[in-house]
C-alpha cells in the first residue's frame, strides 16, 4: 500500500477525475501519472488548453518562498492561485516545490535555511501553504536538488525536511509531502533523512534520474535506489520512487528534435514498466533566455508564443510523440514486460479488459531487429512514435513478426 497520505490523494483524483495508479500491482492507468514540468505561474492565452491537448495529468512548478513571502509574516500566493484555478480548468493537478531561501531570513535566495531561526521561518511559510491549498489537487515536494550547488549537506536537509513535514501535516493532516526531489540517483546523499525517519513524513522518494544514455539504462538505478530504501520503509507500508524531473536537451550528443522525440516516449514508458507511478519530463518549453545553449532545448514545444494559431506554440516532435503515446495508451494499464532485462530492445504489453495493445523499440541502433510475437491469428495494426500509420501485419501461425526501430511502435489487433 502507499502511503495514507497519496492513498488520500488517490481518492482525490478518483472523485475529481475517475482515475487512479496501482504502483504495488505493477499496474499503472495511462495517463494519470505522467506530467511536464513548467515555469510559469500564469499561463499565456491558449497556452493551458495546448497543455491538456497532449493528455498529461500533471504540472509540476516551483512555489518560491521569496517570491511569496516579501514581508516577515505575510504570504501572498495569488499568483500559484491562478496558476491552479488554470490546472483544474483542465483537470489536471499540481506538484508544487517548496523552495530556495529568502533575503528576509537566509540572506539570499540562494542560501539554504540552515538556523533555527531560518528553519523555523522556513516552516512557518511551507504550513501556510499547505493550509492554503487544502482540499485543492496538489503534492508539496521539499526543496529542488537539495544536493545540488551546495544548497545544503545532508544532515542540514534532513532537519529542515522533517520539521518541515511535522509543520505541515499539523495544518494540513490530508497533505501529500514528498521530498528530496534529488539531483542524480545518488542515494546515498538520503541516509541522514531516512535514518531520522523521514519516510514516515514522505508519500514518494522523488529523484532527478538524468542521463544522456538511453533511458532504459535507468531501472537498474531504481532498483538500487529500491534496496537503500528498503530497510527504512515504515511498517507496512511502502513509500515509492517518482520520477519527479527528468528529460533530454534536444542537443545533447549531437543529438536533435526527433531523438528527444524518441526518448521523452521511451522514458515514460521505462518509468512505467518499473513501476514508478509519477514521471514528470522536463521541460514544457524551450528557454531561449537561458545562457547555456544546451539548456535551451529541452521543450516539447519552441519558445516563441504565438497567439490566436491553432497552437499558441509551436510544436516539437516530442509534443506529438507525447500526444501519441497518451492517445495509444489511454486508459490502459502496463501488464507485463515481454523482453529479458538484458536484451537491447523492448516490449511491453498494456491492457484494459480485453483490449491489449504492444509497444515495441530497439534501444540502439545495433543488435536484434525483428521481433516474433506470439498473438491470435488476424491482423495487426500499427502507429509509430509519432502517430505515423504503420503497415498492417497479419499473424500466421500464432506468430506475428515486426521490424524494430528505435522509435517505440504501437500494436494492436484490427477491430479490436
């Protein structure tokens, strides 16, 4: 079971949405766990209704505490107000970040709450929060990449994380908290917080898996990341990992648009075949304001706004490629991995009643190329990554075969 609190969550989203995850069962519903990460509070004209077409379910922002608390004592969140009125208009959801310091306590926004007196103004401002959004369809995560530019050490997150979680929990008992939103994998950095028993605060084990291998490469890190945690699980109860950042720069490696294309669809599903039940990809758009040009290509859609078109920006391939996935997939739940962990390509299986549909890819452009798949006999339809149609393939002898590429391809049986 998850823990009470996204359990409480999940009924939430059940009454609002009509949907759920089952991370236990290796059984997640298409699309309730896939989100993007964004950075705005007040989305431009036709800019939300662009979002939901690509059928995400979440937003993930920063909710920053020097933007929100400008005088000792006084919260003013009428901005993130907005910015969730625009997220259930849609009806999706949010994961808001408690972070960064702020120049009235810490010196600086950069500067991490590390006093008691920091701390306590820290936590003072996170519980307002949370007893401001109560009822609303929001996760708290505790700070963004704590182990990242020397925001904090271990044991100084550790402390402010759990009061932290006490003082919210007080004014909010139903809140969902996560934490620590981790830079890398390194799970190590979290032994301070679990042996203070933070996992008893938390509702999910958020972790940054960034790469630029090939997503797959990411399950043997979950599955490590799963042994570190596992000694400090609360008593039956079991605290997941979520994917809570996590894309590819359109030029990373030499790379381009339709390589992000590819892996923005291999990475969620990877996340879902591991049963990790909340992905987030980073980024919404392109930031062309950014001084690192590698750090500007990461959108699924370009940077510039154009409003009154049909999409106010203009897409990428991974726009479409998202869409795709979601429209194949959409209340289907994954079932079961068909391909050994070892092999360089993949197939998963997704299922709703008697409705199945495959998704298959080779990791790399070398090894095994086509695949035999044991099916009913009949005819097979097929998409690519990008909603492409695909010749059909008919089934012979209980056998259908399918050249692999490393763009995910979706099957299904004709009329089904």
């Amino acid at each position: 079971m998850f823990h009470i609190r996204l359990c409480m969550l999940i009924a939430i989203c059940l009454l609002f949405y009509g949907a759920c995850c089952r991370a236990e069962t290796g059984m997640s519903t298409v699309p309730e766990g896939l989100g993007v990460n964004i950075h705005f509070t007040r989305p431009l004209p036709g800019e939300m209704r662009m979002l939901a077409a690509t059928g995400l379910k979440w937003v993930r922002m920063d909710l920053l505490w020097a933007a929100t608390e400008q005088h000792p004592g006084r919260y003013k969140l009428s901005a993130w107000d907005q910015l969730i009125q625009a997220v259930q208009r849609q009806h999706m959801r949010a994961l808001l970040i408690l972070d960064y310091g702020n120049p009235l306590h810490t010196g600086s926004a950069a500067d991490f709450p590390v006093t008691r007196m920091q701390r306590k103004a820290f936590t003072r401002w996170a519980a307002a929060a949370a007893g401001h959004f109560q009822g609303k369809p929001v996760i708290f995560e505790m700070y963004n990449e704590p182990n990242g530019m020397g925001h904090a050490t271990p044991t100084e997150y550790a402390r402010l994380a759990l009061e932290t979680g006490k003082a919210i929990h007080r004014v909010n008992p139903r809140a969902v908290y996560i934490g620590p939103a981790l830079s890398g994998m390194n799970g190590q950095w979290l032994l301070p917080s679990l042996k203070r028993g933070l996992l008893s605060q938390w509702a999910a084990v958020s972790v940054h898996p960034y790469r630029q291998g090939a997503p797959e490469t990411v399950s043997a890190d979950y599955r490590k990341l799963e042994r570190l945690l596992s000694p400090y699980q609360p008593k039956g109860k079991h605290i997941p990992i979520f994917s809570g950042e996590w894309g590819y720069s359109s030029t990373w490696m030499k790379g381009n648009n339709l390589r992000q294309a590819k892996y923005l669809v291999r990475e969620f599903l990877t996340n879902l075949a591991d049963h990790i039940p909340l992905s987030i990809w980073y980024d919404w758009r392109n930031d062309a304001k950014n001084p690192n040009p590698q750090e500007r290509h990461f959108g699924m859609v370009k940077y510039r706004y154009h409003p009154g078109g049909k999409w106010v920006f203009t897409p990428k391939p991974a726009f479409f490629a998202c869409r795709e996935l979601i429209h194949r997939l959409r209340g289907l739940r994954f079932h079961r991995t068909l391909s050994p962990q070892s092999a360089r390509w993949r197939l998963l299986v997704f299922i709703a009643g008697k409705q199945r549909v495959w998704v298959a890819w080779k990791i790399n452009n070398t090894g095994r190329k086509t695949l035999s798949l044991t099916v009913k006999n009949g005819t097979y339809n097929r998409t690519d990554f990008l909603g492409h149609r695909l010749p059909a393939v008919v089934a012979a002898g209980g056998k259908l075969h399918i050249d692999l590429s490393t763009g995910p391809q979706y099957i299904w049986r004709k009329g089904k």
